[in-house]
C-alpha cells in the first residue's frame, strides 16, 4: 500500500477521505487545540488494484530470485532494495514476472517498480491489457 504524507492531503473541511477497495467514505477528523485538523491514524493509506492472489504471487518470485530465508517477510509494501537487490536482481526479477505472467515489461516501467505492490499493479495492469486485446 502507499502512504501518502499528510502534507500532501489538501484538507478543505472537517472530513477525512478513508480509501477501500471497492469505494471511498468519509470518516469525521478532531481538531486539536490550535484549530487544525488532526487525523485520527497514523496515516493516510491508498489502496491498489492488484488482486491479492497476485500480490502473493509476487511476493514468493521475489523471495525465490532474492534466495530470501523462510523467515524474510516480504509485503506488499517491501522495497526490493531494502530486500538486498541490486539493479541486476530487479531486472531478473522483472524478466521472471514477464515468464510466469505471459506479459511484457517495456524497459521504461520496469525502472519504476521499486516495491512488490509496485510490481503487482503493473501486472495486473498489463495482464487486464492483454486480455482485452485477445
């Protein structure tokens, strides 16, 4: 998931917008003691549109190319840097998605993918591509 800081919230009413998957809602925000809003969580979070089955999916290439232990947790939010990848392990990462996905990663968007959430967008993006042109 991406967090998105609170300074980047342009807040204009006394409502904080909550994302879901299928819809947004409105949850009331307090105000402290010098007038401003104050949010109730620690942070404001989006969610994606990857499946997920495919989150998963991703999540176990990435700890199998990486040769990550049992006991690694790799989330959706993990950064393949922070995970110990290099350059090299993230394109080999992206060429093993490409296989077990039937998809193709133009060289531009796999520069992008830095996160496992990332990944699975992409996928997902580029799968629902796929099958609408078939």
């Amino acid at each position: 998931m991406a967090a998105v800081p609170v300074t980047c919230v342009r807040l204009t009413t006394s409502m904080q917008i909550v994302g879901k998957t299928s819809a947004l809602k409105l949850v009331p925000m307090g105000r402290n003691k010098s007038g401003f809003p104050c949010l109730r969580t620690s942070r404001f979070q989006i969610s994606c549109v990857a499946k997920p089955e495919t989150v998963n999916k991703v999540c176990e290439i990435v700890k199998t190319q990486l040769a990550l232990g049992a006991d690694t947790v790799v989330a959706p939010d993990s950064k393949f840097a922070s995970l110990g990848a290099d350059s090299l392990d993230t394109v080999e990462i992206v060429m093993t998605l490409e296989e077990e996905f039937g998809i193709s990663v133009e060289e531009e968007n796999s520069q992008n993918i830095t996160t496992v959430q990332e990944a699975a967008d992409l996928i997902e993006k580029l799968v629902e591509k796929k099958n609408a042109t078939a």
